[in-house]
C-alpha cells in the first residue's frame, strides 16, 4: 500500500503519512483501504456498532414519523411538523419518551448490520479476486 507524505490529510490517498518537525510518523487508514488480512471479526464489530449507533441517533426520528402517519387517530392532527411533533412528544411525555423501546430496536440492529457489513467486504474480496484487482 503507496504512503504519500504530506503535512496535511489527503482524502483522495489510501494512507497518508502525517509528520510533523520533529514529530513520530502517524499513519490514517481509510476504511475501505484496510488491509486484506483484517479479520472477519474486525467487519462484524465495525458492523454492529454502525447499526446500533444509527438506530439509536435515528429512533426519535422513527418514533415521531411513526406518530404522524397514524391515520385517523387524534396524534395525527396534534402536530404540524417535525419539530412541534418533538416540542410536544418531549414537554408532555419528556425527553425519555423519544427513546422509549430503543433496545428491542438495538437487539436486532447490532447482529443485522455485522452480518450486512461482513457480507459485503467478504463478497467484494472474493469478487475482486476473481476479477484480477486487489481490494
């Protein structure tokens, strides 16, 4: 893997080798540019830990969406938007309430998204290979 030097970060390298005067080589690693050896493991771990931190930062999201689109039902005239929805749902039932079944949400999430994220970087290693590039 090509280490370019620089004194500022470059997103458009796969590594890039930070030195400063006088400064220890620090060396960033994109993502997608880990090395091929990284273990199966390290995948389901990046894995899980997206997908229970996405759901757990989008639920109160889900749970006023999910508020407002039940039809007929009083709820669904009481807001006006998104942002009166969170004002109301926090001052009468407080800020709690937007989390409230978030771990039944969290259970299914972490092993989904390991199982999803292993699937696709074993899938892209093996299509790769088979294609003659390197992943």
């Amino acid at each position: 893997m090509p280490l370019t030097q620089s004194k500022e970060s470059s997103s458009s390298s796969t590594a890039t080798l930070h030195r400063q005067q006088n400064a220890p080589a620090e060396i960033e690693y994109d993502y997608e540019e880990l090395p091929e050896t990284s273990p199966l493991t390290m995948h389901l771990i990046a894995g899980a830990a997206a997908g229970i931190m996405e759901h757990s930062v989008m639920y109160p999201f889900d749970i006023v969406k999910t508020r407002m689109q039940v039809v007929g039902s009083p709820s669904s005239m009481v807001y006006s938007g998104v942002t009166h929805a969170l004002k109301v749902i926090t001052s009468t039932e407080g800020i709690r309430s937007l989390w409230r079944g978030v771990m039944s949400v969290v259970l299914g999430a972490g092993p989904a998204h390991a199982v999803y994220f292993a699937t696709y970087e074993q899938t892209k290693k093996i299509l790769t290979n088979a294609a003659g590039g390197s992943a």
